[in-house]
C-alpha cells in the first residue's frame, strides 16, 4: 500500500474581471466554468503597457492559448505573487460573458493558491488596495481556506 504525504495550500478567491476578449474573440468565446491560467508575460510589447502584465492561457502553460490579460490594477500583486514561490498559482473560472466596463471585460473569480499561510494572509491584505483605487474594479474578497493536497 502507498502512503502519500499530506500537504497544505492556502487558497484566496476575489471576483474581478479579464481584459482583452475582444482581441482573442476569433480565438475564444467566454465559457461559464471556463478555466484559464495565469502567466507572467514576458514579451516585449506587453511589457511597455505594462511591465507587470499577466496572461490568462487556456491550457497550463504558456505554449497554450492568449486568451487575455490581468488588469493593470491587480497585475503588481499578481505578478509579485507568482514570482514568490514556483509553486504559486493563479487560475481564473470565468463567470460571465463579455460585457462593457472602461473596456470590453469577461467577469471571473480567481483563485489563487500557495503552500504558504503568511504569503496568502498577505495577498488576502492587499487585493483590497486595488478596490480602493479603482471604483470600477469589481473585487471582493472569498474566504482564505486550507486546502489538503496529496503528494
């Protein structure tokens, strides 16, 4: 019989919003449920808009499908937290459909997942900074949780 190690990772989920769909809409159409995967984009044109910027891929990996960015409000954090710790994960369920909002927009809740206690107690602090910034950013925040992984 194989025993597996039992491991912790600590999840924040917020409600925000994709940008970019109306550039990938020939690419892919807003599902609900639908997973996306969040990336640092290197690339040099995403970087002069902004030189945080985050993808959201289809598949796992970078090879998979653009299908849009994180918005400029939340990509520090977001890029921040994914360079912490290589087994740092942001995914996205989308949630809605395309809709109008400073910009075409896909709402979705993001899930964020780290095996450390202290680094999501702080990303939990500070997503609300965004919110106070920005009136048009949809962001609230869902329970931190312990969730218990098999390795």
């Amino acid at each position: 019989m194989r025993m597996h190690a039992l491991a912790l990772v600590f999840e924040v989920q917020f409600t925000s919003v994709m940008r970019g769909p109306h550039i990938y809409k020939s690419v892919w159409t807003p599902t609900l449920g639908g997973k996306l995967n969040c990336h640092e984009d290197d690339r040099k044109e995403a970087k002069q808009h902004d030189e945080y910027a985050i993808w959201m891929y289809l598949g796992a990996n970078t090879s998979s499908e653009l299908v849009g960015h994180v918005p400029m409000e939340p990509s520090y954090l977001i890029y921040t937290f994914l360079r912490t710790y290589d087994d740092n994960e942001v995914s996205v369920k989308v949630t809605g459909s395309r809709r109008l909002e400073n910009g075409l927009v896909v709402s979705g809740t993001f899930k964020v997942q780290t095996p450390s206690r202290a680094i999501s107690i702080k990303f939990e602090r500070e997503i609300l900074h965004p919110k106070e910034l920005c009136a048009h950013m949809d962001i609230s925040i869902k329970t931190l949780r312990k969730i218990p992984m098999l390795s």
